[in-house]
C-alpha cells in the first residue's frame, strides 16, 4: 500500500520538474505563449487546462478496455472536445471579460499536443489512480510554467502583477514584453534557465560520484 | 485465435464511436442550456453598458434594424452589421443613435460604438469594443480619457479628421495621440466610414423611433 | 475588394499565424532544420488551412446556425475527416505529388493553426470569399515564416553556438527576433 502511493505521489512529482511538459518536453507551445501576456490569463488558462487534462485521462483511464485501438485518438478527441466545450461556456458565463481576452485560444486548448499526448502515453495503459495523478501532474506543471512566464511578461511589461501596480509611476514597462516577441523571447530564456540547471545538477551528480569512488579508493588502498 | 479480439469488427468501432459521440452530444447540450440564459444577459449586458456610455443620459435602448429601405424595431437576441441603436431617457425621451463601427486599426481590426445626435449632426461619445493595439500606446484611443472625451460634442458635419496635437482649428478635427497618431486616424476614418453608411439610412430630424414598452429586456424576464 | 486585399496582407504580415499569434509552432520549432521540407510543409499546410476554410463556411452557414454548441467538435471531426479523404485520393491519383506533399498531410491535421484557423475566421464572421483569403494568408504567411526560419538556422548549423543554448531555447530566441522584425509591418494599411 506505501510502495503504490510512493509511485503515484512521483507520477505526480515528476511532472512539475523533471517531466515538465513545457520546459523539458517542449509541449502545449501555442496556448503557452499567445495567452501569458498576463498573469491572471495565465491562471485561467492553466485552470482550463487542469480541467481538461484531468477529466479526460480519468475518462479514458476508467473505459481503457472498452475503447478500441483502431478509433482510439479520435475517441480521444471527441473526449476532450467536449471537456473543452464544457470548459469554453462555462467561462463565457461566469467570466465574461477573460473569456474575452482569451477568446479562440480556450477552443485552441484541443489542440494542445501535451493533453492528447498524455491520453496515448500514459492515461491509456494505467489505472485510474496513477493517470489522474499523472494528469494533476502535468497539468500543475503546465501551470507553474504558463504562470511564471505571464508572471515575468506581466511585471517587465506593464510593471505590475495580477494588476497591482509594483514599481510605482517612474518605471518605464518594457512594451515588447507583452507583444508576441517577449512571448517567443522570455520562454526561449526561461528554457535556457532550465538548461542550465539540469546541467548543473548533472555536473554536481557527476562530481559526486567521483569523490564516491575516490573515497572508495582510499578506503581500499588504506 | 485471437484476431477476433485483436481486429474488432467494424459494427463495434461504430458503435462505440457512436456511443461516445451521443455521450458527448448530450453533455454539450446539457453546459449549453445550462449556461444559455447568463451568456445571453452578459452580452446584453455589456451592449447595454456601451450605448448608455456613448449616449450621455440615456437609460433605455432598443435596437433598429436596416431591412427594406427602412429602420424597424426589433426585439432579437444578438447583433448584427445592420443594426444601430436608439437611445432614451427615463421617461422614454429619444437621446441619439449608437451607431457601430469597424475597420482596420494599427495591428488588427477595431470595433467600435459612438454616440450620434442628429438634430445638431454632432458625435456625443465613442467606445472602443474591440482592438489589439500596442499596449502603451496604440490603447491610448481607450485609455487616454483626453482622446475619448473630444468626441463628447464633436460636430460632424463634414468628415472628421485627426490632426497633429495642438493644431486643431474646425470644428470637425480633433487632436491625435501623440505617438499613437496612426490608431487616432483609424478610429475617425471608421467613424466616417460608418457616418457615411449611416446617415442616409437614418429617418429625418422629427421622427425619431418612439420608446416602446414592453423591450427584450422585459421580454427576457418574463420567459 | 480593399478588405480582401487587407485580410490576406494583415494574416500575411502584420498578423503573421506563428509570429503573433504563436499559431502551428510545433512544426515550426520541430520541422524547420531543413529549407526544402519547410517550403514543402508550408506548402501543404496552405492547402489544408484552405480546405478547413472552406469546410469550415459550409458548416458555419448550413448547420451551426441551428447548433452552435457542436462548433467545435464538428470543426475537428469534419475537418479531420475531409483531410484524410484528400490524403487517400492524391495517393490514388497522383503519386508523385503524394510523395512531396501528402505525407505532411496527417501531421497537419493536428496542428493548432488549422483549428485557429476555423475559429478565428467564425468569431470574425467571415464570409466565403473572405474565409478563403484568409486560409490562404495565413498559409503564406506560415509558409514565408517556416522558409525563413529554416534559412536562419540552416546557417546557425556552421556557426559555433554554445552547446547550452542550441535547440528549442535557441529557435525560440531566433522566433523572438524574427516577430520583432514583423512588429514592423504593423500600420501598413492605416497610415492614409
């Protein structure tokens, strides 16, 4: 019982850092950069896509056998349309003015390759409880990774987060920020930020085998 | 011996397709009814908001529709390139048309409402619907209250023009924003273009459309 | 006339698919290593932003006027379809031309530009003449932003990049740079 929730707590884990669907998998690039102008379109996107990600892998986890593989991806994507559907008129209700700030991009959410990914790679072949954690995963690292870069373009942009004003009335916002161009260059370097850790961490991982094996060598001679 | 499990026969990919898609249909229904009645407010809502802005006074509208060479009262449900917008006061005075605009902007098309008194052929007010201008800048033509308040009485006797700030000398020019002069020439060329379509097509001074009682509005709660 | 001529510039140019609206990246930062392929996916890609326009008018005017709730899912499942039925006819009929263009077609299907493209020219409303200018500046401008990118890093393959940067963070620097430079075609058809 331990040993199961240990796997499913790093199924969950491992999408946040290690898997991260956008900044080492390289997923979900469109809605990423057209809607994270600001931090609050962020969220909501993030939202919308834990709620899509989420709904159709625990679908598509609990019918697994009953779906057949020859129609499998367009099951898939009748699966998520409909959770983006019920998604899109949800929002257009209760929140009306990001709706429409967000506008074609919340349909766009079918389109996401990390969602229908998910589907085929995982939530299709394990059980309800992992691919759910899985989803929740994913999609929370899917959020961490849109709120940061609409957290960044937010605050170099218009020198402010969620609205509130930071700096005062004598920054001047650095507008491309917040025009496509800061989408395309602030992710480039956030990607080259997450470069170089690994590669720190692979570095130090590195080194630390090393002085093991000197240690062992030591112990041996000695 | 297992090619049976293995190739299911195509009677079972239909059917589960068909299942699946019956499913979906009905959720989709479901969230669509469900979120009709506020989806339909909200926009009504919002149209409301925009004509009372541009038309200074007005607490009541109903929508008029171009169709056979005449302006008729409707009382639909959404919104259409053909429609203008009647103004009235409490107690059922006409105010002015709102009268619909859109055309290309700096970066994308702009859509926009402005406020029109015919007696005095005068723009009362303006409001930008929809645009995708530089932020900083090309959204000046929403955010700098400078701008939108010249066209709070703005005669429009001949066609507007934008010029440079601090030129201003008719009566039918306003000043541009500084560094934003091409989205100032925009949203005037969209309200000529729009004036120009208009104008005929509104009923001479004296017979302005009547309030009506029994509006969508009313129409809306009583269903 | 003027709008169509201002429709296709504007999705040409000023509102380029991958450079503004960061529609269709994922052949854009996958598939441009090469400039022959990315002419050819462009290419392709244009054929099916038209189809989709097309299909996506006739669906609009004869039946989501009387469901608009099934926009989306009829969007994908008709277009998807059309595509695929295409795909199995130029196989039949012409070979040749299944074998520079036809093998893209599937992988486009499921591009975020072809679904983007439906919607954006549904919300705008769109007539036919209008959808279909649309479709196909959109697929030039897809086009001229793949070519130029595969140009750039085509030369950026004999240059000496830090290993750290190259791949997706690179390409995305070089995107960065290129929308910046088509920032500048913005107040084209305004300026009178």
């Amino acid at each position: 019982m331990m040993a199961t929730d240990n796997i499913a707590y790093e199924e969950m884990i491992k999408g946040i850092w290690r898997d991260n669907p956008v900044f080492v998998q390289v997923l979900g690039m469109c809605p990423m950069l057209a809607v994270t102008n600001s931090a609050i379109n962020a969220v909501v996107m993030g939202v919308a896509t834990f709620f899509v990600l989420v709904g159709s892998s625990f679908l598509v986890s609990a019918f697994k056998q009953w779906i057949p593989k020859q129609v499998r991806i367009s099951l898939y994507i009748i699966i998520i349309a409909t959770f983006v559907t019920v998604v899109d008129y949800s929002l257009l209700a209760m929140l009306p003015a990001i709706h429409k700030e967000l506008g074609a991009f919340i349909p766009l959410i079918v389109a996401n390759c990390m969602i229908l990914g998910r589907q085929e790679a995982f939530a299709s072949k394990n059980t309800v409880k992992f691919a759910v954690m899985d989803a929740v995963g994913m999609s929370a690292g899917f959020m961490i990774a849109l709120f940061s870069l609409g957290a960044v373009r937010e605050i170099l942009g218009v020198g402010a987060l969620f609205g509130f004003d930071l700096f005062g009335p004598d920054f001047e916002p650095w507008v491309i920020m917040i025009l496509p161009p800061g989408g395309f260059l602030t992710l480039g370097l956030l990607l080259l930020f997450f470069n170089w850790m690994t590669e720190k961490r692979k570095q130090f991982l590195i080194q630390l085998a090393e002085v093991d094996n000197e240690t062992i060598k030591v112990k041996a001679n000695g | 011996m297992s090619d049976s499990i293995q190739e299911p026969g195509s009677r079972r990919l239909i059917m589960s397709m068909a299942i699946a898609g019956f499913i979906s249909g009905f959720i989709i229904i479901a969230i669509y009814l469900l979120t009709f009645d506020t989806i339909k407010e909200n926009k009504a809502r919002e149209l409301q908001q925009a004509v009372f802005k541009v038309l200074p006074g007005a607490t009541k509208m109903q929508k008029l529709h171009y169709e056979n060479n005449q302006l008729v009262l409707v009382h639909i449900d959404g919104v259409d390139d053909e429609m203008i917008f009647a103004g009235y006061d409490e107690k059922g005075q006409f105010i002015g048309y709102a009268i619909q605009g859109a055309g290309p902007g700096f970066q994308d098309t702009i859509s926009l409402l402005f406020g029109y008194l015919s007696t005095e052929k005068m723009v009362i007010g303006m409001e930008i619907l929809d645009s995708r201008e530089t932020p900083g800048l090309g959204d000046k033509i929403f955010k700098d209250m400078d701008f939108v308040n010249e066209f709070k009485g703005l005669s429009i006797k001949s066609d507007l023009k934008a010029v440079k700030k601090g030129k201003k000398i008719k009566e039918t020019e306003i000043d541009a924003i500084t560094g934003a002069t091409i989205s100032s020439k925009a949203v005037v060329k969209i309200i000529n273009k729009a004036y120009k379509k208009w104008s005929p097509q509104i009923p001479p001074v004296g017979n302005e459309p009547a309030w009506v009682e029994n509006n969508t509005a009313q129409k809306t709660e009583s269903q | 006339m003027d709008n169509l001529i201002w429709i296709f510039i504007s999705t040409l140019l000023v509102n380029n698919f991958v450079l503004a609206y960061f529609l269709g990246l994922c052949p854009f930062l996958g598939v441009s290593g090469q400039l022959a392929t990315s002419f050819r996916l462009g290419l392709a890609t244009t054929f099916v932003l038209f189809i989709t326009a097309l299909c996506a008018w006739i669906l609009n005017t004869y039946v989501l006027i009387y469901a608009p709730y099934l926009r989306l899912i009829s969007f994908i499942v008709v277009i998807a379809s059309t595509v695929q039925f295409i795909e199995m006819s130029i196989k039949k009929l012409s070979p040749a031309l299944f074998k520079s263009l036809g093998i893209f077609l599937p992988l486009i299907t499921t591009n975020c530009a072809i679904l983007g493209l439906a919607i954006f020219a549904t919300n705008r409303g769109y007539g036919l003449l209008e959808g279909l200018t649309f479709a196909l500046g959109a697929g030039a401008g897809f086009t001229l932003a793949m070519v130029l990118m595969a140009g750039i890093r085509e030369e950026t393959e004999i240059t000496d990049v830090p290993v750290l940067i190259r791949g997706t963070a690179f390409n995305l620097i070089i995107a960065g740079i290129l929308s910046m430079a088509f920032m500048g075609f913005a107040g084209l058809f305004s300026s009178t």
